[in-house]
C-alpha cells in the first residue's frame, strides 16, 4: 500500500500476526525495513509487485528479532545489503553479514531518512525516521493505545525503553509505523500518548 510519495506500508492482520509489518522506501533505489518472516514474504513480494516495486538494494533492520529480519536471507541471496545496529548481534538467532554500518543519517534517492538508536526492547534497536512525512518507523518500541515493547526479554531494558521513547516525543512525530498493529496518525495526539507511556515506564 502506497502510504507517501515514495514510501510503502504492508501491515499483516491475524493470518501473519507473528510476522512484523513492513516498510518500503523507493526513490531511485529500493530499501526495505523489517521484511519479516518466511511465511509472509511470498505475499510481501506479491504485494510489491502489484507496487510496481521489484529489485530491492538494501534491507535494514529496526532489531533482529526473528519475527522482523528472518527474510533478511531472501532478499540478501538477490543482491540486497543489510544494515542495522551491531549490538543486535547479542539477541539474534542469525549471522548476517552487516553490510551497511549506518550511521546518523541515510540518504536514498532525494529522500533524508534520520536513524535514532532507540533501546529499551533490544539492545540495539533503531528508529527510522523520515522528516518529510514526519513519519517513525519504529519497529516494536510502540504500539497502538501507547502500548510499549517488551522489556522482559533477553536483552530489554524497561528504564531504556522509557527514554527512547522520550526521544520520539522530541521528533513530534505526525505517524507513527509500529512494528505490528495499525499505523497512529496525528501529532496532537501522539505526544499525549507518549507522554503517558514514558511516565507509566518510569513508575
């Protein structure tokens, strides 16, 4: 589903509910956030394809947990350069080759994409964000009704996750693109909700 000019949202329902959404940024080259799992990727490629969004360039991570980088592999077997956070490493039943080592900012075509290191969930999560649209994509950091990501797993960090989120707050996000469940829309809105979230985080 095209969301923006050049930015796509394929969000799963109930029959890939283990697999995490997935986001697609095409301008001049193709980059793909959180491709998810085996099960969804004929139907991700699909979809695509309907897009009219075929050869993929890189594929880059929020976290490596499995539900959100075990297509890595296919996309990596046709080319595709992976990037994400090295402290991922740590909680990843994978071995990926790290391809990319991002940085602060990553720029595709004439699109400006800011990679904030937001923990808390993972040790090394990211949130991807594109000031243009005012958009976060922010893998399992947040989710509808300001649920937050675990933090009662290998690896997750509740005070962590308390300030990562503090750190969207200061973006005044207008959408937010979670990792699972609906995308949030409205910046009045958002805040509020973060707001909430971090203070019940710090209890």
């Amino acid at each position: 589903m095209k969301l923006f000019d050049r930015v796509y949202a394929y969000t799963w329902g109930k029959a890939f509910r283990d697999s995490s959404n997935c986001y697609i940024i095409a301008d001049e080259e193709l980059l793909v956030i959180d491709p998810g799992r085996f099960k969804s990727y004929t139907n991700l490629r699909g979809l695509m394809r309907n897009d009219g969004l075929k050869d993929v360039n890189y594929v880059f991570n929020t976290h490596l947990h499995r539900d959100h980088c075990e297509s890595n592999i296919l996309f990596a077997e046709g080319g595709a350069l992976l990037g994400f956070d090295p402290r991922e490493m740590a909680v990843s039943q994978y071995q990926f080759n790290l391809d990319i080592r991002l940085g602060k900012v990553f720029v595709i075509g004439n699109t400006e994409i800011e990679i904030l290191r937001t923990p808390g969930h993972s040790p090394g999560s990211l949130t991807f964000y594109i000031p243009e649209y005012s958009a976060a994509i922010t893998g399992d950091l947040i989710f509808e009704n300001g649920v937050p990501g675990r933090f009662d797993i290998y690896g997750g960090d509740k005070k962590e996750l308390a300030k990562s989120i503090e750190k969207l707050r200061v973006l005044e996000v207008e959408y937010i693109l979670p990792g699972h469940g609906r995308i949030m829309q409205g910046r009045e809105g958002i805040d509020a909700m973060l707001e909430t979230t971090a203070e019940v985080l710090l209890l």
